[in-house]
DNA sequence: GTGTTCTATTTTACATCGTAAAGGAACCGG
DNA sequence: CCGGTTCCTTTACGATGTAAAATAGAACAC
C-alpha cells in the first residue's frame, strides 16, 4: 500500500506534501477496534465496503465513468470520505484489482494434477474476465502489488514447486500463461465492445460495410474472429502451452545458469 | 473514424448533438486542395503533425500526462484548434495507434518464409513496446478500426493465404500471436514501471524487502521474473506458436462447421 | 472596391475530475 | 466538562474534454 501517489503529473502540483497529519493509510483499520456504528442506517463505511461498491460501479458504467464522487453519491457520503479508507483512487483501485485476484483458485481440484490446477486458473482468470469485462483492463494493466495479490502468488508458485517445477520453469509459465490470458481477454473484450459500438449507430456500420469491400481478405478472415470463436482459440492456445509445461517440467531448454531450485 | 465520442459518458451531458454545423470528421483534409500556409513559421497545422507530436508527447511524459491543452501548447496553438482536424481526443489517439501499427513489417523478409514473416511481425510488434512503452497500452486495449489498421490487416492475412493457410487457421493464429505479444509486452512494461517506482521510493524498497520475507516462494521464483530474462520468456513462446502454427497449416484440426474460404 | 462565404483558429464557458486543507460532529478515557 | 481521536463534510484549486460562439484571414462574387 503506502501513498505513492501515481506520477505526480506535471511535477508541479501544489505543495511538497509534508505528510499532513497521518490520515488513513492501512487499509482495513474498522476491525482493529470495533467495526463502526455511527448513522443508523446503512451508513457504515468501511474500507471493504468502498471497495466491493466501487466494483459494483465500474462492472456498471464502466471504468471511465468512474469517479471517486460518483462513488462517494453510491455509498451515500460525500466523496473525500474515501480518502479517510484509501490514500488515493489509485490505492482504491489497487484494493479492487486485489478483491477480483483472490477470488481465483489456487488449489488443484484434484490434488496431484497440477497441469489441471493451471488450467483452472487460466479458466478462472478467463472467466473474472467475463464476469467483470470493465474491470478487467485493471488487471492487466496494473501491477500486483498489494499484500493479497502476493500472497496469491506465493501460493501459485509453492503449488508450481510442489509439482516438481523449478523456479526458471514456474517463472517462465507463469509469465506465459498470464501473459496469454491477458493478452486473449483484452483481445476478446477489445472486440465485444466494438462489436457493440458498430451495432448501436448505423453510421459505423455502413462504414464497416464499406470497409469488408476494401478489404476482401480481412473480410473472409474476420469471420472466424467473432466472438462465438473465442473460446475456441483460447483453448487452443492454453492446450499448447500446457503440453510445453508438461513435456518439459525440470531441465531448462536454454544455455541457463545454475540457479535451480533447492528442492528436488 | 466517424464522430463516435467514446461512451457519453453519463447518457445525459448536455445536448442531443444535432451535428452541429459540420466541422471537421474526416482527418486529412490538408491534401485536398494546397497544404497550408497560413501563420509563417512552424504554425502550419496538419492532422499528422498533431497525431506525431502526440505520439512524441505520450512518449515524452506518459499517457496519463497527456491533455489536448498539453498537446495545443507544444504545437503552438490553443488547445481547441486540434478539434478541426479530429473529432474528438478518442479519434486522436485512434489516429496515434494507426501510426504506430503501419510501421510494422508485413512482408516477409525472404519471400517463401511466411513463417519467419511472422516471427517478424511479433518482434516488430515488441519493438514498438519498447521504443513506445508510454503508448503500447493504447495498441493493446484499443480496437484496431481505422482505414491504416484495416489495410495492415488485410496485407497480414493476404499473406498467410499465399502461406496456404485457410481462414481459420489465419484467424486463429493471428489472435493467438497477437494476444500473446500484448501480453507479454504489457506484462513486461507494467513490470518496468513498478521496478522504477520502486527503486525510487526508499519506502516502497522497504516493502518490497518484507514482502520477500513474508512470500518466501514469490521471493525466489521472482528473480526469474526479472527484466532480464523477458526476451528468454518472449522467444520461448512465441516459438512455441510458430511450431504449433507450422505443424498444421491447412487442416482444422477440432469439429468445425464447413465455413470455408471462398478462394482456394 | 465591397460584400459574402469558407476555412482555420481563438475565446469563452461548463460540467466534471482528483484531492489538499480545514472544519465540524460524534465518541472516547480522563 | 475537557481534550483527543476518529470519521465525515465543506470548501477550494487546478486540472480535464469539448460545445458554442466569436474572430481573422483568404477566396470568390459582383
């Protein structure tokens, strides 16, 4: 966590920000004491809540349209009271893409199978995909860098070691793995809201009619990059970088360095 | 390209937009009849001098930084002149992404070599990640849908047909490339920017430490997630699509349904 | 010449954004 | 009752994207 502000901007904001008083920084402190009583009604804010709302919001309207304000009308306080939970929308942000990280499993549904336990996340991952299309370029955009976005991967990775992985190996399929299902989300939901956008105004459409003419074999291609497709290349791709995982679990294929694992 | 205005926002921002008077839609108005002279230094407006010193600007100081005001005060002009050339700073940033994309290499260096063509294509691609890390995120996240994407696609696909490759096939493997260089380009850039914060923060240096401690796992897998071994994980991959891509080139290889290419 | 029209740009204005700073209001242990 | 802590509101500032209108110069009509 800790307040790091994004990039400053423009270098040149207002003042050097001499920590001005402590505010909030932790994220969870309700639990600390009691959790919170004031207002009556549903006033309670606390960190989790903000944060499950602020999903809710952007699943909704989308990330663009999210602001801390429209946030703060949705909770029913004003905006800066999110400031007392999360140093910045950046943070909040952070706690988001942490909420949708954990609730990926990291477990192998049947316990010695681990090339399945791979791809149960990747299905996973996928489907946080589906679910949350707005959120999403969160995840991939950002990175992980709050505590239970590490734990999540220090559970994936001892999983990995368990399965007899070293630790070039696990890095080198994570990072395959994660990248594709990325890169193949992004893709997908890059092309659904397109897809949508040319549906809703008749204008785009001529357009795309106009442009399958120019274009006779982006055309006849293009059928077969509909949506309807996707789960198709998706498994597809998966599937051979499954089998790389498999064929080749222990030796490292490339000139290396002696930095193996210290568990057999 | 058409005046499309992103989302609306709120579905309520102020009027129902009754095209106005007609101002400026289509982008390179400036060869129909004679360039521009007006203002005698450097003042000549174009729509490509705006969308390369955008393009310099987003590379300069980041996405985030980038404003149209920003982008009027480096050329020179108030920030609303750039609304004659693009509908919209949406439309801008499109016209940034087409820049980008054309420059990349669609024909194969040996002519008979499709395959290589496409190990090209994707190192090409990477290429542009790194000498426009501040801008890949747009290439990744935005749909390709202007006149230049269209024709980078048609040439791409025209090529793998002269490969011998059926449309679904052509389909299948561009998705997978592509996605897969986004992936790992935006895996890669993301990983950059933290590795930068964090060493410029003694604070988040501190954390980073703990989190080393508590994570043990995450800790030793996570060298092998360095920098430096990006192009190891980039390679490997992609090699392993070019493989997957070689092996069977015609046949399909799950159920289908006969929707062939029309053309041999 | 004097309009008038077209093209390119500036000016002004508005709603919205993230968030710093300070001011309550409710509770606390004394 | 009092000073402190905790949580939230108010107010304010400097941004943002862009609609709308004003404006300046070039080109054409007469």
């Amino acid at each position: 966590m800790a307040a790091v502000s994004k990039r400053k901007r423009t270098a040149s904001k207002t003042a050097p920000r001499t920590t001005p008083r402590e505010p909030a920084v932790r994220a969870s402190r309700a639990s600390t004491k009691r959790p919170a009583k004031r207002s009556s009604a549903g006033g309670g804010l606390t960190a989790e809540r903000i944060r499950d709302e602020a999903l809710r919001l952007i699943d909704a309207e989308g990330l663009e349209a999210f602001s801390t304000r429209r946030l703060g009308a949705a909770l029913g306080c004003e905006a800066m009271a999110i400031y007392w939970y999360y140093p910045s929308k950046d943070a909040l942000l952070d706690a988001v893409v942490e909420a949708l990280i954990s609730r990926l499993p990291v477990e192998p549904s049947t316990p010695g199978d681990w090339i399945d336990a791979f791809r149960k996340l990747a299905h996973g991952y996928r489907r946080l995909a589906h679910r949350h299309p707005n959120a999403f370029a969160l995840l991939a955009t950002r990175r992980f860098a709050t505590e239970g976005t590490y734990r999540f991967l220090d559970g994936l990775f001892e999983m990995a070691r368990h399965a007899g992985l070293d630790d070039r190996q696990t890095a080198r399929f994570y990072r395959l793995v994660s990248s594709f299902c990325s890169g193949v989300a992004l893709n997908e939901l890059a092309g659904l809201r397109d897809a949508d956008r040319v549906a809703s105004s008749p204008e785009l459409e001529a357009e795309a009619l106009a442009a399958r003419e120019a274009f006779p074999r982006l055309a006849s291609v293009s059928s077969w990059l509909e949506p309807s497709h996707f789960d198709d290349v998706f498994d597809f791709g998966l599937e051979l970088l499954l089998e790389a995982l498999q064929r080749a679990p222990h030796a490292s294929g490339v000139p290396a360095g002696r930095g193996r694992a210290k568990r057999a």
